[in-house]
C-alpha cells in the first residue's frame, strides 16, 4: 500500500472524528438545508398572511368624488381612516399606511393630480401604498369608459395595442434559470468550507498540537505526506459539495416547498448534468486544499491559520457571485477564470444550455490550477523555515503592537517587514479613497494634485523615517546604471502598445463605461500649450513620483523576502487594484500588467529612478495621444483595436528592453545586492 493511501486513510479518520468536519459535511446538507428552506418559506408565508390579517387603514385627503367613495369602500382589506393634521405625522405614528393627496377638479385637459403618500421603508405602508393606487387605476378606468360612452367611442378606441406575455419557457427550464442564479454560489461556497477547516487542522492545528513533527520524522517521503492530507482535504470538499447538491435538488423536486407550486416552478436536473457539476467539483476542490494547507501551514496556531485564510475566502466571493448579475456572457475567457469559469458552468447546467467546449476549457483550467496548488502546497511543505520558523515565542511577537515592532526595529536599517508595508499600503489607500476623493470633488484637478502629494507621497516619506530604516535600500535610491536606464525606456517603449491590446482585449467580457471614459477623455485632453504642460505635471510627473514610492518603493522594498517571482506579481496586482473605483473595473487588468513590468525594471536595476520615469513615460504618452488632433480620431475608441503594426513593434521593444535589463549587473550598494535570478 502506498505511503500517502496510509496517510490519507490516518488523517481521514482524525478528521471525522471531529464534530466540526461531520456538521458541515453531514448535519448541515443533510438535515439542516432541508429545515432551513422549510422554514423560510413558512416565515415568508406567515409574514404574507400576517399584513393580510388586518384591514390596511388608509386616508383620502382633499375633495373626494362618489365614485372613488364607493370604490373606496367596497375595496377587499381596505380601510379609509380620517385623519387630522400633517399627513406625514400620520404615517410616522402608523395611524396610516399610505395617504391619497387629491387635487382640485380636472383641468381643461380633464386630467386630476393625485400623489400618494407612503413610506417606502415599511411593508405595511408598501402594501397600503400599492392597494390604494389598485383602487385609483380602477376609478381611472371608470372615469375613461364614462368619456368614450358620452361620446360614442367604443370601450377599445383607448386601447390601442393589446400586449400579453407568452413565455415559450417551460416550467422545469424556468426552475433552472432560477435555481443557476443562487446554487453555484452555493456550491463554490460549501466546496471552500468542505476544505477550510479540514486544511487549517491538517497544517496549523497539528503543528500546535506539536503531532506535525513526528510525522515528518517518519520514515515516510514528505510528498507522500503532502499528497495524502491534500487527497484528505479535497475528498472532504467534494463530498460536502456533493451532499449540499443533493441536499437542495431533492429538498426542491420533493415538493416539500409550498411556493414553487403556488408559482408552477419546477426543479430538474438531469442526470448528466449532475455528473458534469461532480467532475468539475473534483478539481475546484483540488484547488481550494491545495491553497488552504499551502497558506495554513505557515500559521503556528489555528487560530492563525484561520486569520490567513478569510481574506481568501472573501476574494473567492467576487467570481463565484458573478453568475448573479445579468448582462454578463459566458466565453472562453470566463471560462479560464479561476473560480468564475467554474459558477458560470454550473449556471448553464442547470439552465440546460451549456457548451461542451466551454465546459472541457473550465474543466481543463481548473484541472491546471489545481496542480499549480498542489506545487504551492508542496513547496510550502518543504520548505523547513515554513513548517519549523514559528517557535513558542512567535506568539509573543505576534501579540505586540506593530508600533512596539517599529521602535525595537529602529536600530534595523533593513527595509520594513512585509506585514508592516502590507498595512501601509492599505492604510494609504482608505486615505486616499476617502479622503482624496474629497479633494477632488471639492477642489477639482488641484484636490488630486493635492490628494497624490499629502496622501501618498507624504505618508511614504513618513513611514521611512518612523520605522527607523535605510531609506536608499527600502525605496531603492540608486543611480541607475546607462544600460538600465536605456533598457527601461525600451521596455516601456514595447510594453504601451501590449498593455493598449490588452484592454482591447478585455473589452469582449467586460463593458466599457463610454460615460466614465467621456469624462476621461476631457481631463486628458489639452488645447492649449499651458494646459499641456499643466496636465503633464498633474498626470504624469506627480503619479511617476508619488505612486512609484509608494509602490516599488516602500511596498517593494519591503516584500524582497517573498521571493522575486512573487514579490513583482504581488506589486503589480496590489497596483491594479490600487486603481479600482466603482466604474473602472477595466482598469485592473492593464494597469496590473503595467505595475509588473515597471516593477520588475526596478527589480533588475536596483533604482526606483528606473520605475519613475517608465511611469512617466506611459502616462505622458497618453496625454500627447489625446492632445494631438491628428492623432485623436485613431486613440479615442477603446473599443477599437490598436493598429496591427504596433503589436509587433511593442513584441519586439519589450524584447529587446528585457534582454538589455537581463544584461544589466545587479547594483551592490550599501552592503545590499539585488538578487540576480529571474523571476
């Protein structure tokens, strides 16, 4: 029998005598989401019944005629209640649900104003709101019949068209529809907590428990050790997947539910559907383990442990919810997407309307990230200062304040540690969020010249000097070598265009918000040579300046220890999201790839000049392409593909400025030197 069947089959038991691991693998799917729905639909019920239990009071103001009088009276759960006073009081003290505000009599038009006091915030006065103006439509359709009767009309001449739905949907397809818009969430979320637990106490609880130890020192592989937990935890998420699926589909198609009857829903999936959601949760539960005991197992406690993960909890969340909104197509690119590609394949499962070829490329892709996992998970395994680095007195350390950590590190000239620039950087981005769009709503282009300089450029300096450490290794303050130099311009050069074809790419799945881009357009585009000069100074010297220390300075400077490959993607995708705002989504993807290349350049060269003036340069170039009035009509449609010419042009360029940077020596400055390998 294999070593990791042995290791596999030892944690499998420990793990199932956990209550933890049995109440979310069995008690919730089984027992508990069946109740669950039960009784929310009966509170819904209950809560409907409940506002039908009693007449709804409402008041007419204003002069009221017989006819709405005796529509009034006769209307089913309606009650006309006098009141005295402001009609809003009357809402507010719930004396009424809704008020009928009735003007004077017709004008020449023959039209009567009536509005309809409610309030908005409660159920009752919804109800009230909506029976009320029930009961005006009725006395309006009186009021035109009586006008096409005194004049000979027919009752239709006021009804020119007749419009009624048909929905060619049968009911089991309509039920698809409905239960794709909220199970593959559902699914995505129970397969990430079948894997969350399980991996912190397969990793961080056993090293606590001090049993983590012992079974390295057996004489067993330590791939055999990693496979066997990582089968452990995947088999669990697969299975409390599994259950939570037939859990709900059998709790729907039981018809244990009062109201998918009441609304002719039916829910049903065939067979070979439920076996394409199997295959496909197999390697998605791959894919969580393998992430979960590969963080987990840098955590000393699971209390720690538990701490790490959430955040990627929370990160799964937004591809997993993407299926929900409308308007968003499924293709080849979601499909690739991590996690996204995964929900959307279980929404045309239950729609019936999914693509083999789509589903092969989700299966594929998350197949592939799910082996990149389990290197991670491996890697984390085998490397000793993961498993071993955390002693007893780590959670001392762990206790103190960050304030405690900078005044014992003041006589430290290192750069920062990575948990330190980590809460800079997000402290600098609430800051700059909140405070930095305040300034420019107040004070326009001057607020966010303002907001770069006192809420990222000062901030940068401050933590410098706060922290005790040396500020030409932290922000990399070397002069560039001529070779470097020359070899960032070149990148640079190469890399506009590939970035210009990216977003043009990305366009296809994500939206382009012409409004957000109008605006966009405006503040980039000078006229004059004044508002030129002015704009390059707002948009591309004080972001070259500002953003770069703050990013391939302090944050870079201190997440060397992460390893080159990790540290300059980290940076770039810290960069992106930097950028993100409610309407500019499409920045991300360009804008990270951007902060990766910049970052690597300063990585090479050991200058944060290098990064400067890449920045510079990118920025610049965008504002003299939307000031040139030849150029305009080529660079204004982001829709549009750039100029085939120019992607081989930057290929080349971003060739040629790579190999220069590879060529260039690694600086030695301070007792410091770069690392020389590739990341």
């Amino acid at each position: 029998m294999n070593a990791w069947r042995v290791v596999c089959a030892k944690e499998l038991r420990e793990t199932l005598r956990d209550r933890r691991t049995l109440l979310m693998m069995i008690v919730v799917p089984v027992l508990l989401y069946p109740v669950l729905l039960i009784v929310m639909e009966q509170l819904l019920l209950f809560g409907m019944r409940n506002l039908e239990a009693e007449p709804t009071p409402v008041a007419v103001v204003g002069e009221v005629p017989p006819a709405l009088a005796a529509l009034l009276e006769g209307a089913e759960g309606l009650i006309v209640v006098p009141i005295d006073g402001d009609p809003d009081s009357a809402l507010r003290s719930d004396s009424v649900t809704a008020v009928a505000l009735v003007g004077g009599p017709a004008g020449v038009d023959g039209t009567r104003a009536i509005t309809l006091l409610y309030d908005a915030a409660s159920d009752r006065s919804n109800r009230g709101r909506g029976q009320l103006a029930s009961v005006l439509d009725d006395w309006g359709d009186t009021l035109v019949a009586r006008r096409l009767s005194e004049r000979g009309l027919p009752a239709t001449f006021a009804v020119p068209i007749a419009v009624a739905d048909s929905s060619i949907a049968r009911p089991e397809e309509v039920g698809g529809y409905t239960l794709g818009r909220i199970l593959p969430l559902l699914l995505v979320v129970i397969t990430l907590l079948g894997a969350f637990y399980p991996a912190i106490d397969l990793a961080a609880g056993e090293k606590e428990r001090g049993t983590l130890e012992t079974l390295l020192t057996a004489p067993v592989p330590a791939r055999d050790i990693v496979i066997g937990k990582f089968v452990t935890v995947a088999l669990i998420g697969v299975i409390a997947a599994g259950l939570n699926l037939g859990s709900m589909i059998l709790t729907f198609q039981a018809g244990a539910l009062q109201i998918t009857e009441a609304i002719g829903l039916e829910v049903s999936l065939p067979f070979s559907a439920i076996l394409a959601i199997f295959a496909t949760l197999v390697p998605l539960a791959v894919l969580f383990g393998a992430i979960f005991l590969g963080i987990a197992v840098g955590s000393s406690s699971f209390k720690e442990a538990q701490n790490a993960l959430t955040p990627v909890y929370m990160v799964v969340l937004i591809p997993a919810m993407l299926p929900i909104f409308p308007g968003i197509d499924f293709g080849p690119l979601l499909a690739v997407t991590p996690v996204a590609g995964v929900s959307f394949f279980f929404r045309d499962l239950m729609t019936g309307d999914a693509e083999v070829g789509l589903g092969l490329l989700v299966v594929l892709s998350t197949t592939v990230y799910a082996v990149a996992g389990l290197a991670f998970a491996s890697r984390a395994f085998g490397n000793e200062r993961v498993l071993f680095g955390n002693d007893g007195g780590d959670a001392e350390v762990g206790s103190r304040s960050w304030l405690e950590g900078w005044r014992e590190r003041r006589g430290d000239r290192g750069p920062p540690e990575p948990s330190t620039v980590f809460g800079f950087v997000a402290l600098v981005a609430l800051l700059f969020f909140y405070g930095g769009i305040r300034l420019q709503l107040r004070f326009g282009e001057a607020g966010l010249l303002a907001a770069e300089w006192l809420l990222l450029f000062v901030p940068a300096v401050l933590i410098v000097v706060l922290t005790g450490v040396d500020p030409v290794r932290t922000l990399s303050l070397r002069r560039p070598s001529p070779r470097g130099l020359f070899g960032s311009v070149v990148l640079i050069a190469g890399a506009v265009p590939l970035v210009w074809a990216i977003g043009w790419l990305q366009s296809f799945v994500l939206p382009v918000p012409w409004e957000l881009l109008e605006g966009l357009e405006d503040l980039v585009t000078a006229e004059t040579t004044g508002r030129l000069l002015w704009l390059l100074l707002l948009l591309a010297v004080t972001p070259a300046v500002c953003e770069e220390l703050v990013f391939r300075g302090v944050l870079l400077g201190g997440t060397r220890t992460l390893g080159p490959g990790r540290m300059i993607v980290l940076n770039g995708l810290v960069f992106g999201a930097f950028h993100l705002s409610f309407q500019t989504v499409i920045r991300f993807l360009p804008t990270a790839t951007l902060g990766i290349v910049i970052a690597w350049a300063v990585w090479r060269t050991g200058s944060i000049w290098v990064g400067m003036l890449m920045h510079f340069l990118n920025n610049a170039t965008i504002v003299v392409l939307a000031s040139t009035p030849a150029l305009q009509g080529v660079f204004s449609d982001p829709e549009a593909p750039p100029p085939l010419w120019l992607v081989p042009v930057g290929v080349i360029a971003f060739a040629i400025g790579a190999r220069l940077l590879l060529q260039n020596p690694p600086p030695q400055e301070g007792g410091y030197t770069i690392p020389s390998e590739d990341p």
